[in-house]
C-alpha cells in the first residue's frame, strides 16, 4: 500500500465549520448530520505499519448543531453513533476450509458538549473553544470492538480566522486531555477556501494530531487486536472538503482526506457526506 494513503481518522467528519472561530447569531441553529465509512480495512498506521486479525467495517452517523447563545458565544453539541463490523476466520480452526466469524456492535460513540467564544473581531476574528468528550462508548470485550474512548477528552483550542470577498481562511492549534491514563494530543491546522462557482465551495486543509505519549493505559488483548480507540492514535492529514448550496440555509457537505503519516489509526480509503440546515 502507498505511503500516503487516503485515511479518515475514527474521529473526524465533524462539522466543516467546527474548528473555525466564527460563531452563531444569538438564536440561530446549524445543525449537519454526516455519513462516514471506512470499509473493510486490516492494515493500521504505525512504526512499522501493521496488520489487525481479521477485517473491520467502520460506519460513523454523526449529528453536529450549534447554537447562538449569544452573538459571541456559541453552543456545541456533536453526537455519534458507531455502526462496526468486524469479520475474520474462526480460530482455531482444526479443518479447512475456516468458517468466517462476525461480530457487530452499534452504540454511541464520544458525545461531545462545547463551548466557543469570539472574543475579537476586526480584521481577524478571534475566538477561544472548550469542549468535553463523554465516556459514552462502548466496549465488547470478546470482539474487541470498541465504539469510543474509555476516557473522558477535554479540548481546548485556539481559533483564527479571516474573511475576504470569496474566500477565507482559518487556523486553530490546542490540546485533547484524556482520563483514565490515555496519552494526550497536541492538535493544530487550519483551512483555505473560497467559491469556485455561484453555489460551490472548495476548500483545502491541513490537520495534525500528535500524541504526547504521556500515557500508560493498559487494554484488553481484544481491543487492541482491533486498533479501535486504543492509546497513542496520531495523524496527519491534508484534504480537500467541498460545500454545496442549495439555498441560503440548506446544503452538502463532502470531505476527501489524505494521511502523509499515522499512528494506530486505519490505513484506507474513506467516503464522508453529510447534509446540513441553519435555522
């Protein structure tokens, strides 16, 4: 496989808007709910990169809203839920050929509640967020297949961003914190983009997390024959994110990333979509 393969971290199809300092009008919603799979994948990121038991499906329907509090500060509210698959060969197997083995788990992944504040606003806008990741994943330990974290993650990040005639740009750098000895991340990227057409945006971006390798959580042979959620995830990543407007308020959302390097994350094609509505 290529060194640099398309990828879609576990993590990732949250909102176009998600990371950037803009908030919403005070009363006013967007909300996106998205689409994201990773299918039938066996090879994971790493140093060397490595091979899991059997395939994993990765299904992801996510719902993100924001909401206006008040000019400057805006409600965030994202809600996932897992659909994974994981399938491979009965062991031990005594006579061929081997029967195929299935294990399905839907749940919640990581509910995630946040906070962004703009706290500047003349040529660049400034803005500040936290949000908290809840321990509201699941974990099947005869799989191994895990739906999120069993950590509490606690985001804080710095936001900037401009905008021009028909186009912006915007950046954020910060950290995820985790419980239950995880390591944490250093996180940073940023986004260019602008209209190429009446009701068509393209916008390119860049996004990196490191872990600081500061933890020692101890995980079930299962889950990490998996790779799903296990400690010291990293990446990085560059892409190209489209938006297409159907009216003022109502459009879609589309996202094609690719990894330049990874750590315990999947190393495979992705399609992400999504759909979103302001209010």
């Amino acid at each position: 496989m290529k060194k640099v393969t398309l990828l879609l971290f576990l993590l990732t199809s949250l909102s176009i808007f998600s990371q950037g300092p803009w908030t919403q009008k005070k009363g006013k919603f967007y909300t996106q709910i998205s689409f994201t799979t990773i299918p039938s994948y066996n090879e994971l990121f790493g140093n060397p990169d490595y091979e899991i038991p059997g395939k994993i499906t990765d299904n992801t329907i996510q719902l993100y809203s924001e909401y206006g509090i008040t000019d400057n500060t805006t409600l965030i509210v994202n809600v996932p839920y897992k659909i994974i698959k994981h399938k491979g060969l009965v062991n031990p197997c005594l006579i061929g050929p081997c029967p195929e083995h299935s294990n399905k788990e839907n749940n919640l992944g990581n509910i995630e509640i946040g906070i962004k504040h703009n706290y500047y606003k003349k040529d660049w806008l400034l803005s500040a967020q936290f949000s908290v990741e809840a321990n509201t994943g699941s974990f099947d330990k005869n799989s191994g297949i895990r739906t999120g974290y069993n950590a509490y993650t606690f985001t804080p990040l710095f936001l900037a961003g401009k905008s021009f005639k028909k186009s912006y740009l915007q950046t954020f750098i910060g950290t995820k914190i985790r419980t239950n000895n995880y390591s944490s991340n250093f996180k940073v990227g940023g986004e260019y983009g602008g209209k190429v057409s009446k009701n068509i945006w393209l916008i390119g971006f860049l996004d990196i997390e490191k872990s600081f390798k500061n933890g020692d959580v101890v995980l079930p042979y299962s889950n990490l024959d998996t790779g799903l959620y296990v400690n010291n995830q990293e990446y990085g990543v560059v892409g190209i994110k489209a938006i297409g407007e159907f009216s003022n308020n109502f459009g879609i959302t589309a996202s094609l990333p690719a990894a330049f390097f990874g750590n315990n994350v999947a190393k495979q094609v992705a399609l992400s979509v999504g759909l979103y509505k302001k209010f």
